[in-house]
C-alpha cells in the first residue's frame, strides 16, 4: 500500500502545556490586501463549533465541577498504563480500589454515563469549554481546568490544563472496570469502558491537536480494555451477560455515535499557526525582532520559567534570518491544506505516498512555523488504529458472545453474523477493500485449526512486541486467534504481532488475546508484579 510521508505510529499520548492551534486559508491574494488579523479573531475561529452545542447538552459544565473534586489516583494506578496492568489482589491494589469506590470518584463515574447515554450524534453530549477564560464559570478557572491562553492571549501557547483531570479519569475508568470485573459484573464494566470511549469521542471533535489526540488514544486504548476484561472473566469466573451482548456491540457500531467519519480535521492548529505570524510580523511584512523574541521565548519556556532567559537569546540571534511574512503565511496555508486534504483520502490511495509540505519544512527561515506546528499525520494514523480496534472488538464480543451460549469457538468467523453481528467487517488493514471487498479479520482457533503452519497437536507460538523487551506465548485450543494484517498488510498467521501503524514487515496487529493481557501475564510469570 502507499505509505503516508512521514508516517509514525501513534504514540501513547502524554499530554503536555504546549498546545497547538490553527484556523482557516489565507490565499497569497489575501496576503497582499488584507490587513491581519486581529488576536482575539483567531482565538473566536477556534472557539465557533463550540457555540453550536446547546448549553444544557454541554459535558464539561457537568464533569469539570466533579473532576475538581476528584483525588489524585495513588501511585499504583497513577497513569491509565498502570491502572490497566494492575491486577486485583496485588500490591497497590487496595489502595486503588479503595480511591476508586470513594464517593467523589463514584459521582465522576455517574456523570460520565449521564453525558455518554445518548447515541444519536445529533442529540448527544459535547465538550463546549472554549480556549481562554471568556465565557468559563469562575469556579472553574478556580481549579485550574480550562485552557490558559496567556496575556496576551496566544493559542500556541496555551496551557490545556483540563488535560491532567482526564488523565486522572481515565486511571479511575480502568480501576473502577479491574474492581468490577474482579467483582463478577464483567458486563457492567463493558457498559462503564463504553461511556468513557464515548467520551473520548467527544474529546475526537475538539480543535487542537492535543484534545483530538488524546480523544483517539482513549478510544484506541478503551477498544483493547474492553477486550481485556472480558479475556480475564474467560479464564476465571466467566460472568459474561450474554443477554447484554447484542446492546453493547450496537453502543459500539462505528456508523452510530462513534461514526470517525464524522470527525473533521481540526483547526485549531491553524489559528495559531496564523495567529503567530500575524504578531510577530510587521505591517511592512518584515519581522519584528523585539516582538519575535519575546513571544517565542515565552512559548517555549512554558514549561521551564527558568528557560525564559536563554530562549530569549536564542530566538533574538535568529530574528533576522527570518522568512517575511507572505512566505510564513504561504507555508502555513500550504502544511494545513495538505493535511486537511489527506484526512478525507482513504488509507490505501496513492496520494498519501506523496511528500508532504511538512517534511520539507525549513525551520531555520520558519523557525516559529516549526516550534509551534506538530506533526498532524498522527492523527491520522491514531484514526487508523481506532478503526482496527473497533472493527476488532466487536468481533471479539460476538465471538465470545457465541462460545458462551454454545461452549465452543465458531468454526469460521462468518458463524456469528446475524445471530451477533449484522454483518462480518472487513479489515481496514486489508489492501482488499480498496476494490469494494470486504475481507474480514483472520480467525482460527490454535491446533484445531493450525495444522498447516505450526505442525500437527502443536500449540501455536506467538512472538510479542509491546513496551519492554519482546515476548513469547504459546497458545492452545482453550483461546481463539482474532487478527488484522496489520500494518505490512499481509497475512502472516500472527506469528510476529506488533499493534502499530508504523509499517514492520512480517508482523500482524493482534487483537484476541488481547495484547495487554498478554503483558499482564508476561510481568506475574516474570515477577515484575507482586
């Protein structure tokens, strides 16, 4: 398949104070006749979808008075990796389980199932908090959990401080889904990660690159969860509501609410990108030196006060060398018009092969350009992923979903549409469907099925690449294999799996056993947990 320029898989998210923001087209002719714009001007292109949503079917004045009040997750489940991983009955485990069933926490969790019950996308719940304090309750700004733009206020530079309180949520989700799970109600933690990749969805409609980011990484991260639990339920108590089943798969149909169709690239990166080279440009299109190092040591030291000095120096030595204004407008309209037109291009067209404007970027003469413009092709590949993962996990719903009512795996794959699924998807990893095919994920069931490539009555042997060194499981006929070509889109038994879109020849995209089950049982057969 052609291959996205500058293609990265997508990262775990970490989110950091430096945000990026963008807004709309500024033709050469504009740069000509138009005067600039003013800040306040950018910062309302950012802000105008959130106008849209009603106010009484906004999220954040309903979650954001409750994060507040939320405590800390403690040190075992301190990051959502770690809440994941944590097994109940080991070390750290009473204390987050205790942090969890706390009353604070447990009226986080009933909001977020108020703002995420809805699933058409017309009537449902959005995330309206606009960027700056305009418009923000008081008691919100408060508790630090809206998005400072700085005096004066300045997109790129904005501190997203709502950012740390969902990373806090997200560490609740995941232990608050262990403790029910390791209390039997397996389907209620189901119903629980639901509400939160639906939140996560929310969070996909935002316009700067690092809300969207983090909205794809939880959808991305909740699929694979949902496949944990009901994994771990598998070999233990096996409390699967089967009853549930049907009702959970349609809550995860990708053509309803969390249709990532629908998501449209965001354009708050944008704004700031223009809004930046509105101010520290000079109406004669030269660059203001003084105005240049002032706002770009103050941006890159957002994190380190104590950097403000030498980045001071840093951005005044280059001042000169600058590009004028209409070429810094130019490129800036140039980076986001490519990115903007390959969001809308499907995975396997030709055009994507094409090298984008960003890897030719010259950050010596666009220095600003470069500080504050991430990367926006993966979201691209983050999308990607979302889309095998919930492809995947409704699949593996149903699968389970029949071995509970008959006791055995499905002889093919197609055995679960109608009776589970609508129909069989097709593999968004498959080069297939880019002819109108619909070749679905490769299912077979080690031994019974795997005489062919790992030898007859032989368990079949799964080489593991996550975080940590590589890894080796061998799998009998007590599991079903469920996998994606993955990203060499080729079929290769799931000998090599490696989940990424980063393109490793040889390797599959592995989606039951689910790989984070996998590493979990690796570390307690390690020791690594206690």
């Amino acid at each position: 398949m052609p291959q996205l320029a500058s293609r990265r898989p997508a990262p775990k998210f970490v989110p950091n104070t430096l945000s990026f923001l963008a807004a709309t087209v500024i033709s050469a002719a504009c740069v000509v006749f138009t005067p600039p714009a003013r800040a306040d001007d950018f910062t309302e292109k950012a802000n105008k979808p959130y106008k849209e949503i009603k106010s009484d079917k906004r999220s954040d004045t309903v979650l954001l008075p409750l994060l507040a009040k939320m405590a800390p997750a403690p040190k075992p489940a301190a990051t959502a990796d770690l809440a994941i991983i944590l097994p109940p009955g080991k070390a750290g485990w009473d204390a987050a389980a205790a942090w969890a069933a706390a009353q604070p926490q447990q009226e986080v969790l009933k909001a977020l199932a108020t703002v995420t019950q809805e699933r058409e996308w017309r009537k449902a719940y959005g995330f309206g908090q606009p960027y700056g304090i305009d418009g923000v309750p008081i008691e919100t700004i408060q508790s630090n959990l809206f998005t400072d733009l700085g005096d004066p206020p300045t997109l790129a530079g904005a501190k997203v401080q709502i950012m740390k309180a969902f990373d806090n949520l997200a560490c609740l989700v995941h232990v608050e889904a262990s403790r029910l799970t390791a209390d039997g109600k397996v389907s209620d933690a189901i119903d629980l990660l639901i509400n939160f990749m639906y939140f996560g969805r929310q969070m996909c409609d935002r316009q700067m690159y690092i809300e969207a980011a983090w909205g794809l990484a939880t959808i991305i991260q909740t699929n694979e969860r949902i496949r944990d639990v009901i994994f771990v339920d598998s070999r233990g108590p096996k409390a699967l509501d089967t009853s549930r089943v049907k009702d959970q798969i349609k809550r995860l149909d990708d053509r309803a609410y969390l249709d990532l169709g629908r998501v449209k690239f965001p354009i708050g990166d944008r704004a700031a990108a223009e809004q930046l080279v509105a101010r520290v440009y000079k109406t004669d299109r030269t660059i203001d030196e003084q105005v240049f190092a002032t706002t770009m040591s103050r941006l890159t030291s957002t994190t380190r006060p104590l950097r403000l000095f030498s980045e001071s120096g840093k951005w005044r030595s280059i001042g000169s060398s600058q590009a004028d204004r209409a070429e810094a407008q130019q490129v800036v309209a140039a980076l986001f018009d490519d990115w903007a037109t390959r969001w809308n291009i499907p995975w396997f067209d030709k055009r994507l092969s094409n090298i984008s404007p960003y890897s030719n970027l010259d950050r010596s003469r666009l220095a600003a350009v470069a500080a504050i413009t991430p990367d926006m092709t993966i979201l691209y590949n983050q999308r990607q992923l979302a889309r095998v993962e919930a492809v995947g996990t409704r699949h593996a719903l149903a699968i389970m979903g029949h071995f509970t009512t008959i006791k055995q795996f499905p002889t093919v794959i197609s055995v679960i549409r109608a009776a589970w699924l609508p129909d069989v998807e097709a593999d968004p990893f498959n080069p297939n469907t880019q002819n109108g095919g619909r070749p679905p994920l490769e299912y077979f069931v080690p031994i019974r099925d795997s005489a062919a490539f790992d030898g007859p009555n032989t368990p079949h042997k799964v080489r593991v690449v996550a975080k940590g060194a590589p890894f080796e499981v061998n799998l009998k006929d007590d599991v079903f294999v469920l996998y994606s070509v993955g990203s060499d889109n080729a079929k290769n038994n799931a000998v090599n799996v490696q989940n990424t879109a980063e393109v490793v020849q040889g390797a599959d995209y592995l989606i039951w056993p689910p790989v984070v089950s996998l590493v979990r049982q690796h570390m307690l057969d390690e020791g690594q947990i206690k």
